[in-house]
C-alpha cells in the first residue's frame, strides 16, 4: 500500500496539472495564444535552467562509476536506434503527417522523465540517491542531444537533404537552448565553481517551474479529435517506453552484474514515464505536438 500510495502521488499530480490547463482553457483563463506563449517560455528559459542545476552542482569525482555510466549510454543509443528502425514502419491516416508523427514518435518511445522522476524514486527505496545523478549523466543528456536531432532531422519543415537543410539543422542544434543548459551545466561541475546561496535559489525557483507550465500549455493546447487520430502511434510508442526497453535490457543490466540502487536507476531509465518537456521541445521545433 505505501508503494501504491508512493506512486499515485508521483503521477496523479501530473495528470492533475494537464487537467487544470484544460480547465482552464475551457473557461477562457489560458487561450491559445497564451498556451504557446508558455511553451516558448518553458522552451527558452525555465527547461535549460532545469538541466543547468541538475548538472552543475554534481560532484563526478566522488560518484563517478565507469562502467555504469557507460552502460547507461550505449543502452540509450541502441534504444534510440531500435525506436528510430521502428519509426519508419509508421503510417498515418494522413501521409502527409508521416514524417512529422515520426521524429515525435522517435523522442516519444525513447526519453524517459529519469531528472525529474527518477531521484525521487530511488531515495523512496533506497533513502539516497547516489546512482540517479550517474544514471542522468549517462543518459539525459543524449536524450536532450538526440531530441533536437530527431526533432531537426524529421521536421515536417525538412525539404530533401540539401546544404542548406543540413546547415539550419546543425545551427538549430548549436543554439538550442536545452543543450547550452547541459553544456554550461556540465562545464560548471568540471570546473568547480562555486553556486552561491543566491544564484542557487534563483537558479532552483526559475527550474521548479518548467513542469508546472509545461503541463498546464499541454492540457490548454490538447486536442481530442487530433489526439485520436494518432492513438495507435502513442500506444505503440507508451508500451515500448514503459514496458519494451526493460524486457530487452533488465536482463543484460543483471547479467553484467548490476544490482540493487543502480537496477533501480536503470530501470528508471528505461521505463519510466515519457518526459513532459518532449512536448514542449516538439512544439517549439516546428511539430504539432500532438504524440
């Protein structure tokens, strides 16, 4: 019971944010154009900011664990190739949509919630959470690193593979703001700069309210006939994301030796819930959103 109890409070506060924004929606409190308007910003600021401290006030010299960071890695590049091969047997009721749901379908299946999610999990079971900045390190930032290359590579945008295409795609991936976050974030751990109290705080007040206004712009912009149309994509992406990768790699994760905390970092990596800043990256990126 305290498990369930654990869990409902994991995850029904986040479908309770969605309804709100819909709630909202419906009594003329968030229009559309505001709802994309909170997108961007989630997009620009808050999102970066977020990945920014996850990283920066790491410690790698004191948790550093090679083999599971590496682990980590290539299991979340075989994912993404895996969901990438499978992408390409989708189609759509509208052909014209096939390209588009496909980079969305991509990030979908294979971008676990491990930052926000999974430290919270394994302190529930463990009371510590020494493995999760390691799983994180190991994964979320090819995770956001990969987004914005699916995202570029399969925009509904994209006309063939000329050098201009390719040039918009590399500048969008340079300037994206989600990975200057990661990178400033690692660099400022690697170089041991101090966070003080004051730029903490800020730094921690601007990220808490990524998820918040991420899921509120997902419910005000949630269209059901839309949604619908793409239902057996989202299925398809929902049960390799929570079910698929772990039947493929818990496995592997136990035979290579892996137990206890780290199982439950990499499971948290494998099948924990798709990230709602999929959305919100989707949505700036030039795609509809609606996977």
């Amino acid at each position: 019971m305290e498990n369930l109890i654990f869990s409902l409070n994991a995850t029904v506060p986040v479908f309770a944010m969605i309804v709100l924004g819909m709630f909202f929606k419906k009594i003329d409190i968030i229009d559309d154009v505001f709802a994309s308007r909170m997108n961007k910003f989630v997009f620009l600021i808050p999102l970066p900011v977020l990945l920014f401290k996850d990283l920066a006030t790491l410690d790698f010299k004191t948790i550093w664990d090679t083999k599971f960071v590496l682990f980590c890695f290539f299991i979340t590049i075989l994912s993404i190739l895996i969901v990438t091969l499978l992408s390409f047997l989708l189609k759509n009721k509208q052909p014209e949509r096939n390209l588009e749901n496909q980079g969305e379908f991509i990030q979908a299946s294979y971008r676990s919630s491990a930052a926000l999610l999974g430290i919270a999990l394994i302190q529930n079971v463990y009371g510590k959470a020494t493995m999760a900045p390691l799983m994180i390190i190991g994964s979320v930032p090819l995770y956001n690193i990969m987004a914005v290359v699916v995202l570029s590579f399969f925009s509904p945008e994209r006309k063939g593979l000329s050098k201009e295409v390719w040039l918009k795609t590399i500048k969008g991936i340079l300037t994206n703001p989600i990975l200057i976050g990661i990178v400033v974030g690692i660099l400022w751990s690697l170089l041991h700069l101090p966070m003080p109290t004051m730029l903490d705080k800020t730094v921690t007040s601007i990220g808490n309210v990524a998820t918040p206004l991420g899921l509120m712009a997902m419910g005000a912009t949630f269209n059901y006939k839309e949604a619908l149309g793409d239902l057996k994509p989202a299925l398809c992406a929902s049960f390799i994301k929570l079910f698929g990768f772990c039947a493929m790699f818990l496995p592997l994760a136990i035979y290579l030796g892996f137990q206890g905390e780290q199982l439950i970092a990499i499971l948290v990596m494998l099948g924990s819930a798709t990230t709602v800043s999929c959305f919100v990256m989707a949505k700036n990126m030039g795609h509809t959103g609606i996977l």
